[in-house]
C-alpha cells in the first residue's frame, strides 16, 4: 500500500461529544472511515460543556496543558485533552481545546436566553484557530492536509498562509476547506479583525474582508488549496445567486476551479433499521412487515391512532425557515385535511415551535409533536413513519432524507442541493423512484407532492417495491470517504 496519509480533521462539532446538525454526523463518520482505509487522521473540536472528562474519558496531555494563545492585545490559556472516537472497526484520537472560559456554556453557538449567538463568537473561533495551530507546532506533527469544516475553522487557512507561510512544519500541508451550509459565514464587525492578528494586507476584498466587516467563512474560502460541499448540485447553486451563496455568490464563482461538490455519506453503523438498538423491532428490506411494529410504537409515543391504512409522515429537523417551514405553515390546514398522520420532532425558532405546538392541541388525532432534541425519538419516527417530510429551501446535503431511505421511509423533498442528488421522483421514474421531489419553492408544490406520495401509498405493490429500492441505496460513507481519499492526494501531487 502506498504511504499512509496525516490529516487533522477539524470541526466545531462531534458525535457523540457535542452536536447541533449534519456537520456532526459526518465529522465522527468521515475520519473514521478515512482511519478504516489506513490512514493516520486525527480530529480536534474545541471542549464544549456538554464534552464531559467522565462520560468520554478524557486525559490531559502535559505538555499541552496552559499554552498561551494570543487572542488580539490578551494572552489566554488553552490547554489540550484527548480521547478517542471508537467503533467496532476502528479508534480514532480526537484532541479538545478547552478554556473554561470560552467553552464551558450550556449551548455551542448561541446563548438559549436570548436565542442569539454569543457576543463573544468572533474570540471563541479566532482562539480555537489559534489553539489548533499551536497544537500541531507543540506536537511536531506534520500533517499533510489539514481539512477545515464551516467558519468556525476558516481562519486557520489565513493564519497558514500568512503568519506562519514560512513555518517549515507546514512546508508541505495542503488546506481543504469544506462549505457544510453557505448561510452561516461568521461575520463579525470590522473592528474584530485585530483579535485574529492578521496581517494588515488581509483585511481587503481578496482576503477576509466583507463590505467592511470580517467573514471568517470567506477567510477558509480565499485561503484554502481545494474547497469542498457536500453535494454536486449544492456546489453550483452556491454560486449561483444571493438566495443559495447568502453574498458571497461572487467568491464561490471565482474559486469555481477549486471546488468539488462530494456527496456526504450516512453512518450505517448508526442508521441501520437491521441492527438499530433504539428502535423497538429491527427489519430490513426482506421483512418490511415487522415495520408496522415501530409504526404502532410511534403512533402510541404521540397518542396517535394506529391504523396502517393511514400514512404517517415523520419530520425530524432543526426548526429553522431553511428546512420548509413556512412552506408547511401555509399549508398546514390544507395537510391535515388530507388522510395522514403528520409527527414531528424538532427545536428551533420559536414561531415553528408555537406553531407545532398548538396544531397538536388543535389535531390531536392527526398531528403529534415533540419539541426539543431526542436522538432516540428520531429513530423512531425513521423506523415508524411511512413516509418523510423535508420541503428545504436550500440543503446543503442533508442527512434525514438518507436515513429516511435506509429506513424504507420514502422521502418527499423539494429538488435542491443533497435532495436533488439523493431521492428520484416515483412519479417521473416508476422503475426507479426513491421518494416524491417537487421544484419550485412553493407551498402549493409541496403540497401537491405530498397528495403524490399518499396516492402512491394507496397501491401497495409499487409502494412496496419503491420501499425496497429506497433500503437497497448505498448511501454509506465508503464511496465518499474513498473520493475524500483521491483528493487529498491528488492535491499533494499538485505544487
Ligand atoms: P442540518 O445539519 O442542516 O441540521 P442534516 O439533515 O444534515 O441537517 O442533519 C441533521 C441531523 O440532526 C440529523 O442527524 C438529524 O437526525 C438530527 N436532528 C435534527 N433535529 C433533531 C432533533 N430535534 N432531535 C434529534 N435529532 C435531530
């Protein structure tokens, strides 16, 4: 085999240690299957409150403990501890930043008092991309690429090509920066940019720089060697217009050449309907029966009647106007004349919040919903729904409509970004259809592709035989994680 590759994987959030959405999922997921196919790749986040020393057996490393960090005018204190990412196949090292002071909150980006981002974002990130930076000169580990994921890391692409462009460790190291959702950029006012301690030549339009302020996705963006998303289509409609690239649609374009759209993977060692320990009763696509037994547990968890005559259609999300929400709003009265149950599980704004809660007052015997985050209740509404509900405005890849499809749950999803990619239209493609796709952003569309969806699941054979192809899918990391792989390397070759 050729020489193994070194990639540190950095990334605000990690399953199991601390998570707010996809970027979790495949940030536990990618590196470990990249670790399966021999490489040394390790991972560092920062040490959020919920990252507890007990529950993860986390150690310190000595002499990472109290390094100073500059953090604009001040010197802090970081300290680095490690653990691992284990699984039946592999164990990966996962590094933690921790400062108390800075980490140690009840949520990762946003104060739940306020439901507004932490005052203090901009030092909290430009500290960690300083701290990831020290960590590797403090270990002497050269790796040769160093993957960036979302803003929150985008500055340590800056930091390598300007402050440190001559520090030999790095001679060598290749920087990937990964887009997982173009809509959160970490901007922050101009006057931030003295706390990265960046050089002056920075802050211009070629550099971080954003109509005045600073935009630390943008910073990943100009500095990187390769940048990724995580879909084909996504990867073009970012460049598109303002409604996809959220204003910086004009650097997407430019850095056209540079960009690849791969498709994330799912965690099949997770979302599994045949080994799933959360769910009440296992099946695969050989025994589509024995999913009437989570139908009915689900139906039971909402107070819902069973009848499975009646289609049930799940919704797992964050409640943010991103995933459909007002489209569902609109439409909610016209949903629930229809012959379905509709359960959801979600958190987010509270105008969505408000909305599910009271139309579970007002439908009791139609709508039931759970507000808040609950990993177990997700799998069951994968295992128990017939049918799943995801009308994104944009989506960058998105994840539920994989497991949706690995869980025999046929996907209604509007035709963008990862969807697009993901689920075939049953109505268009009758041999081949994974799911009900609609085009335009509309709620009249939604609703007519769910009306789609309830029709079909009146004909149980073509339902049945769309169910199996859903299960049948690959949508597993290892095709992905192996084009990952290619990358990496084909970027080393480059000079
Ligand atoms: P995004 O990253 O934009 O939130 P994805 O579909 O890529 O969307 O990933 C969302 C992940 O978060 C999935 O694993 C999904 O199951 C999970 N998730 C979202 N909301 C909840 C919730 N309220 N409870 C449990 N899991 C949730």
């Amino acid at each position: 085999m050729a020489k193994p590759l070194s990639v540190l994987f950095v990334s605000s959030e990690v399953i199991p240690f601390a998570k707010t959405g996809g970027l979790a999922d495949v940030s536990a997921a990618l590196p470990q299957v990249v670790r399966e196919l021999g490489h040394d790749i390790r991972i560092i986040m920062p040490k959020f409150a919920a990252v507890s020393d007990r529950k993860f057996k986390i150690h310190d490393i000595k002499r990472l403990t109290d390094m100073p960090i500059k953090l604009g005018d001040r010197t802090l204190l970081g300290s680095v501890k490690s653990s691992f990412l284990t699984n039946i196949k592999t164990k990966v090292q996962v590094y933690f930043l921790s400062n108390d002071e800075l980490y140690c909150r009840s949520d990762l980006y946003v104060d739940p008092k306020t439901k507004k981002a932490w005052p203090d974002n901009d030092e909290r990130f430009i500290f960690f991309c300083r701290g990831v930076i020290r960590t590797m000169l403090l270990l002497g580990w050269k790796p040769d690429i160093i993957h960036l994921n979302d803003w929150q890391t985008g500055l340590i692409a800056a930091l390598l090509k300007t402050e440190y462009a001559d520090e030999p460790l790095f001679k060598n190291t290749k920087i990937v920066f990964t887009v997982h959702n173009a809509a959160y950029q970490g901007v922050f006012p101009g006057s931030s940019f003295e706390k990265t301690g960046l050089p002056e030549k920075a802050f211009k339009p070629e550099g971080l720089e954003f109509h005045g302020d600073i935009n630390l996705m943008k910073a990943g963006l100009m500095y990187a060697d390769q940048i990724t998303t995580v879909s084909p289509t996504y990867a073009k409609e970012i460049r598109s217009d303002e409604e996809y690239g959220f204003g910086l649609e004009g650097v997407f374009k430019k850095k056209a050449r540079k960009t690849v759209g791969l498709l994330n993977g799912m965690d099949t060692t997770i979302w599994n309907p045949e080994i799933d320990k959360m769910i009440p009763q296992t099946y695969s696509d050989t025994s589509l029966e024995d999913k009437q037994v989570n139908k009915k547990a689900l139906c039971e968890h909402f107070g819902l009647p069973y009848d499975p005559a009646v289609p049930v259609l799940g919704i797992v999300s964050r409640l943010a106007d991103q995933k459909g929400f007002d489209l569902i709003k609109e439409q909610l009265v016209e949903l629930m004349k229809l012959n379905i149950q509709l359960v959801v599980l979600g958190s987010g704004e509270k105008k969505y919040e408000d909305l599910f809660t009271k139309a579970a007052k007002k439908y009791k015997k139609k709508l039931g919903a759970h507000i808040g985050f609950d990993e177990e209740l997700a799998h069951l509404i994968e295992a128990g729904s017939d049918m799943f509900l995801m009308p994104s405005k944009y989506e960058p890849c998105g994840l539920n409509q994989m497991y949706s499809l690995r869980y025999g749950t046929l996907p209604i999803v509007r035709a963008t970004g990862g969807l697009a990619d993901s689920v075939e239209d049953l109505d268009a493609k009758p041999k081949a259809g994974t799911g009900f796709v609609f085009d335009d952003y509309k709620g009249k569309q939604m609703l007519g592709a769910v009306k789609r969806a309830v029709k079909a699941f009146g004909d149980e054979k073509t339902w049945q035989a769309a169910m199996k192809r859903a299960m049948k899918k690959d949508n597993s990391w290892d095709a992905s994680a192996k084009k990952y792989i290619e990358l990496y390397k084909k970027l080393l070759k480059k000079k």
